[in-house]
C-alpha cells in the first residue's frame, strides 16, 4: 500500500503540473487507492495558476470537523482588519467552554479549571495550528455564533458549506451534529483559492494565516505524508472519532508549494471509513 500511495503521489503532481490533463493514468490510480479502502473518498484539485480541476465525488457532502477551523480564522481575521478587534486583545476562557473528555483541547489540558485570558493571536494558533476546541469555541462566541463564521463564507460567494454548531455540540454524544458542519470538496479548494488570490485579507492577516497553516499539525501526515522533505504545506486537518468501527471524518486540505513555485490546491475527504486510522490517512 505504501509504494502505491507514493506512485500515486508523484503521479497526481506531475499530470497535474501539465498544461494538459491526462485523465485516464490519473483516474486509474486514484481508483486503485479509493478502492483499497470502504469509504466515500471525495478529492478536488488543481494548479492554482494555470491548472484545470481535477474531482472525485466533489460536489457530495462531507462532515468538515476541525476543517472548519480555517474559514473561521478568516472570519475572525476579518474582523480585525475592520478595526473590530486586535490580535492581542484578550478574552476569557470560562469553565463551561473547556471541551469535554471526547473532544481534543491543549488548552484544557493546560488551564483544566478554566478562568484563564488568553489573546486572540493565542487562540487563532491553538484553533488552527493546534485544533484545540476550546479555543475554536471561544472565536466562534467572539464571533457571535457559528452562523456569523457561516455568513461570512458565503458572502465570499462559497455557497457548498455550512458552519452550523460548537466543537462541543460537534463532539458530543450524539453522532448527527458533526454531519450539520459539513462541506464539499470543490467548495473548499475554491475557498483556499480565495483565500491566497482574492486578498479578501489584509496582508498581515493573510499572512498570520498562512504561518498557522504551514506550522500547523499532525507533522508528517496526510497531505504532508509522502512529499518530498522540506515541501511547504499550508494546510487543516479534521478527524472524528471511531464509533462502532466507522470514521466519519478524516480530512485534509490545503495549498502545495510544487518545485517550480507554483501551487496545487488539494482537498481530500474521507467519509463513513471502515478502516484503521493509518490506512484513512
């Protein structure tokens, strides 16, 4: 399985980097992996400058989890660029916001009774570059809810997602809500696109972003797994947990710097798996 995922590494790279698409050799080989594994694989991709789209399953919805972390820095960010709020404003972390034993939250493992201010710079890095929930949470009351972070995508005229509940609801004990934050695969590589083209940001809130996501987790892993050492991968994960053997989410989506400086867009989503989380990612 290894060397076949390699082979099909370097495969969707170099097609991809044509000005032309060879679909079949690309097909094939993206079928040989999907097929190695029961789930609904969804991937959209392509060449920010110069490439056409490449989709599998692109237009189907797929529980975002910790993705959703990254539209919402952008709307956060957004925020700060109209003089709403700094980076280093301060807001207070309360005992009820501290996500519960299922979810994952370096900052409850860190301050467990809570109670504690933390900067808004803090809590964009441990959102993104670290998925605690907690901090999520916090920028989505500071934000007014998961439907002013869910407005603001749309208005930048990405209509196939929905940002619909808390990391806590996400992560409770019912299964359904996970399934309300949801995406497609083309809706996402077209926000990345909008986010490093369309500077709907300001300069150093684009970059404070693109920082994040470059030095964000889980290391050497999904998207980062196979490229070449060194290879600059601005990136978000998101990951379920495993109830009765099946996954509902193990994501991974972001911009690619290729060799010759330019960009591959990838979103790869992985819904409903019956497998080990090594054979997911």
């Amino acid at each position: 399985m290894l060397k076949r995922t390699i082979s099909f590494s370097f495969l969707f790279i170099s097609i991809l980097s044509g000005h032309t698409r060879a679909q079949s050799p690309l097909d094939k080989a993206v079928k040989e992996i999907t097929d190695s594994i029961e789930a609904v694989v969804g991937v959209s991709a392509c060449i920010l400058e110069n490439g056409p789209y490449y989709s599998l399953n692109a237009t189907v919805h797929y529980p975002m989890q910790s993705v959703y972390k990254f539209p919402i820095a952008m709307a956060v960010l957004h925020q700060i660029d109209k003089g709403k709020l700094t980076l280093d404003q301060e807001f207070r972390i309360l005992p009820s916001e501290l996500m519960p034993a299922t979810g994952w939250s370096p900052i409850r493992d860190k301050y467990p009774a809570g109670n504690v201010n933390l900067s808004l710079r803090e809590l964009l890095r441990y959102s993104v570059a670290e998925s605690d929930g907690t901090a999520c949470d916090v920028l989505l009351r500071i934000l007014g809810g998961p439907a002013a972070a869910d407005k603001y995508v749309h208005r930048l005229g990405v209509k196939d997602i929905a940002i619909a509940t808390t990391e806590q609801v996400q992560v409770g004990k019912d299964l359904l809500p996970q399934y309300r934050n949801w995406v497609t695969p083309v809706a996402l590589t077209d926000l990345l696109k909008i986010f490093y083209t369309g500077r709907v940001l300001s300069d150093s809130s684009y970059h404070f972003l693109m920082d994040i996501m470059v030095n964000s987790g889980p290391g050497a892993k999904r998207l980062k797994g196979l490229l070449p050492a060194g290879t600059v991968v601005a990136h978000k994960t998101g990951s379920s947990f495993t109830v009765d053997g099946r996954a509902a989410a193990t994501n991974d989506a972001g911009i690619i710097t290729l060799p010759d400086g330019r960009h591959l867009l990838l979103a790869v989503l992985v819904k409903d798996a019956h497998a080990p989380l090594e054979l997911r990612e």
